[in-house]
C-alpha cells in the first residue's frame, strides 16, 4: 500500500491512510469513518466507491446508492486482474459525448435545391471527411443564404471530403460567399443497471473478439472468488492446487451464465488471487478515479 509504513502495522488503515491523503492536496478535505456503511452515512454523498468489499456489500450497498440516485462505483484488483463497475443511475446526462473538439470547416458554397448541397473549402492534399453522416450541425457568417444562420442544428448527409447535403434550401436567397459549418453534440441521456441486475443479465463487450474468452473467464473468476471466501472464510492460497480447483469448481456453476470457461485462466487467477500488486492498484485505482470525476 502506497501510503502506509513499518510503524502503521497494527493500526486502522483508514485512519492511517488519511494522514497520508490529506498531505497530497490541501484544497481537498479527507475524512476517515470507521463506522459501518449505514443508509444514512452513505446518503451524504454524489458517489460511492468500494474496493475489497464483499459481493454481499456489494449488492446491498448498490442496491441502495441506484434508488437514491448516487454514483455506485466498484473497483478491486486480485493478484494480476482487475474489475471495475459503473452505475451512474438511470438517468445520466454527458454533456460532450465526444473527446477533442467539434469539428468545423470554410464554406466555399451552398447550392439552392432539395437537397442542398454545401461544399467546404479544401484541397486534394488534405481531403478528408470531417462530419459523419447523420451529425448536427449550424451556419454561421453565410452571407447571400442567410436564412442558414439562424437555424436550429441540421443533420447532414456526406457526398465526400468536400460535399454535405443539409435538407431544402430551394426557397432561400442565392448563396454569396464566406460562412462556417460547425458540428454540434447535443447532451445524451444514459441509463445504467444496478449492479444486482448486471450480474444477472452480464453483458460483456471487448474491443478484439478473441479476448471474449478470457473476459468472460475472468467474470466468472470474480464471482467464483467471492463464493470461495464466503465458503472457506478467507482467499485461496498462493499457489495451493486445491483451491485453485474449488475456484473452478465454483466457476463451472456459473458457467450457464457466462459461456465457456478458459480454465487455466480461471486457475492461474485464483492461485494468485490472494496477492495485492502496487501498479494494479495504480492502474484500476486511476480509472476509477476518472470515472469519479465523470
């Protein structure tokens, strides 16, 4: 643990940690609560955060943070693997839904028809389809086909790096010169799962297809764990085959839900699960971190 010593064995970590904490950034208050997660504790804030907590905990305390409308984070880190869970309630408005900045063009001209036609300035050299089909987007400085200026967002339609359709500009006055084309992102609204129902119905989406396998092994590895510590009262021991093998076992049951298992990954996870690594915690602690700032 990053922030504790030799002369801190013994103590309460919360408490120790604070210390800790509190010294990294002054404009921020860090408070240590020893005391059980009651209803009313939690109650007090925006979002909540459990790490190494019991899937029971877990549950119960997610259960409650989605009817009150409070953030529910879950993040924790065994041996070499990492989980993260995010339920920002059922409704969550992201005002900038795309990184970087929207993005705009010169107009070189606007055709009168239906559909009109808006074609921006460019070269061959830089050709490049800066708007996607279906993006809003407003006029500004459009002189001649003015009535373009004062427009709520219009979706577009691209011909090619230099061309968009923008709907019927047959009745407005002929395009002279100069003007802007803007994208604009709208806010969108997302609902999440509580975590009992994400558990119930997993939906596990990966970027590579061949990495499904593995994902969905080490999802049932998590809940597998859960229940051997309910069972065993502790985590497998390093390196102990025959915990390793219950891990599996437990793993198969849930393999209904959860598709085939890799084996060896599920194996190799609970012989190693008992291990706490530093730049895991970094990194699944720094994500999670993010994902408060959301």
């Amino acid at each position: 643990q990053f922030l504790l010593g030799e002369s801190d064995v013994g103590q309460n970590r919360a408490e120790a940690s604070q210390r800790a904490l509190a010294e990294l950034n002054p404009r921020v208050a860090v408070a240590a609560h020893t005391g059980e997660l009651s209803e009313a504790f939690l109650a007090s804030f925006q979002v909540v955060v459990l790490t190494e907590s019991p899937l029971e905990e877990q549950l119960c305390v997610g259960d409650f943070c989605h009817a009150q409308g409070i953030c529910f984070i879950v993040a924790d880190t065994k041996g070499l693997a990492g989980q993260l869970f995010c339920d920002f309630g059922e409704r969550f408005i992201v005002d900038d839904p795309a990184e970087g900045d929207p993005e705009r063009a010169a107009v070189q001209h606007i055709s009168q028809g239906n559909p009109g036609v808006v074609t921006c300035m460019g070269t061959e050299e830089n050709r490049t389809n800066l708007f996607c089909d279906g993006d809003l987007v407003t006029f500004s400085g459009v002189e001649g086909m003015t009535e373009l200026n004062d427009q709520d967002p219009i979706p577009v339609r691209v011909l090619d790096g230099f061309r968009l359709e923008i709907g019927d500009t047959s009745s407005f006055s002929p395009y002279r010169r100069g003007g802007l084309v803007s994208q604009v992102r709208l806010p969108e609204v997302h609902s999440y799962e509580p975590l009992r129902q994400a558990l119930e119905e997993p939906k596990i989406q990966v970027a590579n297809p061949e990495e499904l396998p593995r994902s969905r092994s080490l999802h049932a590895a998590f809940r597998a764990l859960h229940a051997f510590r309910r069972e065993q009262g502790h985590l497998p021991r390093p390196r102990a085959p025959a915990d390793a093998e219950r891990v599996l076992e437990l793993a198969r049951s849930l393999g209904a839900m959860h598709g085939p298992l890799d084996e060896d990954v599920v194996r190799a996870f609970a012989s190693v699960s008992a291990g706490d690594l530093c730049p895991m915690a970094a990194v699944v602690g720094a994500v999670a971190a993010q994902e408060v700032l959301k």
